[in-house]
C-alpha cells in the first residue's frame, strides 16, 4: 500500500491524532483525550494522549474549557474550605505575592474561586475542589520518513525525554516502508520507548497500525534529568556532558499544566494558525476526520504555508459572510464551527 498524498509530516501528524483518539487502547477504564505540538519550553511534542480517570474528567469539566496555567493551578489547588486571608492560604509560590493577587482574581472572574474583602485583606475559599484527573501522559514522536539525518536528531531528542520522563511512555510513529525489517528498528534510540509504523491506503487513509517495538513505562515520580548540554564526539572531545536533575514536585506540576493545555486545545486547534478566511481554504472528511485542503494547488497544506504570506491566498469574498445558513462566515468559518463542535464532544 501506498501513501501518495502525504508528502509531509503535517497531514501525517494529523491523522495520528485521529488514529489515537479512536484506536488508542489506554490501561483500565481511563478515557482518552488527544492534543498536539504541545510540551515545556525546551521541548514540544508532535502528539500527546493524556489518559484521563473518567469521573475526575467531569468534575474537571466544571472549572471550565479553558485551560488553567500553573499560577491559577497553584491557586485553586491549595484554596482552603473556609475562608482565610490568600497569603495564609496559599504555600510561598517562590515569587511576588502580586501575581499570585493577579491569579486570584482571575479566578474569581472566572468563577471557579470565592473572593471577598476583609478590610484591607484578601480573603479565598475554594467553590470546589480540584480533582486528581490526570493518570498518564503518552508523548508520541511523528517522523514518516526516517532518513539518516532524521534518525539522528530523532535519537538526541528522544534520548532527552527518557531522561528526564516527563511523559509515561514515549513512542515514535513512522511509515511503513514494505522492508521485511522495518528501518526504523536500526535507528539508535533509547530501548525504552516505542515504535509505530503506519500503512495506508492510497489516498491517505490509515490502514493499519503496527507495533514494532513496545516501550518501557517511565517513572515518572522520580527526579528527571534535563540534559543541557553533551559531548559532540570524536577522539578529541573531552568536554563533559552537563545536565540537572529536575524535583519529583516540579515535574508533577509541569505535567498537570502540560494536560491542562491540552484539555482545552485537542489536536483540532490547527485551524489557529491557518487562513481558513482564504476562498482556496476547504476541510475534506478522511475517516472521520477534517482535514485541511487547498483548492489552488489541489492538495493537502501545512500550517506554516498557509498562511497571509501564501502567493495563492484570496480573501473570501464578502458575499460568502452574508449569505445565513449554512454559510454565515463563509466555509472556512463552517469548518471552525464543526472542528469546535468536534473538539468538544471529545472531552467529556
């Protein structure tokens, strides 16, 4: 089988977020949520799975769809039951009291904290408590075609991953190649994560999905190790590899605010970066899926190219944004709608 219209990893990364979200077997009863190019500042991964306690999803749902950044998480997660002055309330962030005031109000515009004044005080009292959600991050790395120079910087990052085991599992996700042994078992990667090859059929549609290489759980309530820098090798390259080691307590809020963002965005927020207002701008169905089209060059296109920059971009003319239903916006707007629609039904 073949793959003709994926010639880059943008519509490959697209139809492995389909493929987990319908295919991906999580352990126990969790229940799967989906998101992409998200991560920490030094690193972002292509695909995230988030396998998620189900019942902890819905009352995670009642703090709203957006997402809650480490400041808010450190707010709502240690408000008291009753009333007490913030600063009483609250551990030392390790930073000035006036964003952790900044965040407090945020909360209570948002409605997901009490907040009243006591005088010249302050004073907090949860609505509800935080529930514990998250079970296990599944982090995937999406390379389709693992040449030489791609393996080897493929190796590097993965390397950085397992060391530092932000994620439970670290998988990379290739394209089946026909090879009776597939080429993506002779890069050098760590043993502990795993490989998925992809077939498809011809115009794009998955297959099959196949394991080649299971992964190892990481342990990710232990210290991580960031590497920061290493030797680049060679007989004469004394220099020493440096790195630090990453708190227990740290890593698990980084991974709570990593699923949080997660939460809110899923893997269909890419029509954010992308000129759906274009006429050239269509969605075409692929088992289930939208997935972005281009009708000026008659092909899939990436995020990055399409965009205002894009020499075939056309506003979509004014008429399409008068026209009521189904239009209303044009057909760009109507496959945001349907994406938005998508991505909700896909949380809770």
């Amino acid at each position: 089988m073949t793959c003709e219209r994926i010639d880059h990893e943008f519509g490959f990364e697209l139809r492995v977020c389909r493929w987990a979200e319908r295919a991906w077997e999580p352990a126990g009863d969790a229940a799967v949520l989906v998101s992409r190019q998200l991560g920490t500042r030094e690193r972002r991964w292509d695909t995230i799975v988030l396998e998620v306690d189900p019942a902890g999803l819905v009352e995670r749902e009642k703090f709203g769809r957006e997402h809650l950044d480490s400041d808010l998480l450190h707010v709502v997660r240690n408000a008291p039951a009753g009333w007490e002055w913030y600063r009483d309330a609250l551990p030392d962030p390790g930073y000035p009291w006036r964003y952790v005031r900044e965040s407090v109000h945020e909360a209570d515009d948002r409605g997901i904290l009490d907040v009243r004044r006591n005088g010249n005080r302050i004073e907090i009292r949860r609505r509800r408590e935080y529930p514990d959600w998250l079970r296990r991050i599944v982090a995937i790395e999406n390379k389709p075609d693992l040449d030489a120079s791609a393996a080897s910087a493929l190796a590097d990052q993965v390397e950085r991953d397992v060391a530092l085991s932000l994620a439970d599992e670290v998988w990379i996700a290739t394209r089946r190649t026909g090879e009776r042994v597939e080429p993506a078992l002779f890069v050098d990667l760590p043993v502990e994560a795993g490989i998925l090859a992809f077939e498809f059929e011809r115009g794009g549609r998955i297959a099959e999905a196949e394991v080649l290489w299971h992964p190892r759980t990481l342990d990710t309530a232990a210290p991580g190790t960031r590497i920061l820098d290493r030797p680049t090798g060679g007989g004469a390259d004394r220099s020493a590899a440096r790195f630090e080691y990453l708190p227990p307590t740290e890593k698990a809020e980084t991974r709570l605010a990593i699923a949080e963002r997660a939460y809110e965005r899923g893997w269909r927020s890419y029509l954010d970066t992308m000129r759906s207002d274009c006429r050239h701008f269509e969605g075409r169905f692929e088992s289930g899926a939208v997935l972005p089209w281009c009708a000026a060059k008659g092909r899939e296109q990436t995020a990055a190219e399409c965009s205002g920059s894009c020499g075939k971009f056309e506003p979509e003319p004014p008429a399409w944004r008068t026209r009521g239903p189904p239009i209303e916006g044009g057909p760009g707007a109507g496959i945001r709608r349907l994406l938005e629609r998508r991505r909700d039904h896909a949380r809770p």
